[in-house]
C-alpha cells in the first residue's frame, strides 16, 4: 500500500520532506539552473514558485537556494510535525 500524501496549503508535505532531485537535473541541484550565462534559483512552496533571482555564479545560486529552504521549509515543517503531535 503506498503512503498518503498529505497538502497543507497546497504544499506537499513528503516532497519537502524528503527533498529529492529530479531524474532531469542538470545543474545537480534542485531548484538551481542556467540561464543564458548566468544562473537562477527559484523554489516553489505552498502553490507559488518563487523566483530568487539569477546570479553570476553558481555557487550564490545554490547558496541563495538552500537560504530559502531553511527560511521556507524548516520553519514550515517544524509547524507541522508540532501540531500532529499534539
């Protein structure tokens, strides 16, 4: 039986959690990507991509992504696993 998946503000709970790559990534980074001789980070979370704008290295594009995760995710996470424990 596979596991549920559960949406809280159209955010996917074991998605973020799990915070796996996808099959297609080149940059080898989620959410990190070229564009034109720059790079660009973005994230998605709860229904909306957000854009964190393109840098002239990848090393601030992927710095400026993991930022986001802990700004977006962690706090969003923590939330979650507080509350269903109670």
């Amino acid at each position: 039986m596979k596991k549920a998946i559960h949406f809280v503000d159209n955010t996917c709970i074991e998605r973020i959690a799990s915070r796996r790559q996808a099959s297609n990534n080149t940059s080898g980074r989620r959410g990190v990507y070229k564009c034109g001789t720059r790079w660009r980070a973005c994230i998605g979370f709860k229904g909306k991509l957000h854009n964190l704008g393109t840098y002239d290295s990848f090393e601030q594009a992927v710095n400026a992504r993991e930022a986001a995760e802990k700004t977006f995710f962690d706090s969003f996470l923590q939330d979650y696993y507080g509350s269903e424990e109670k």
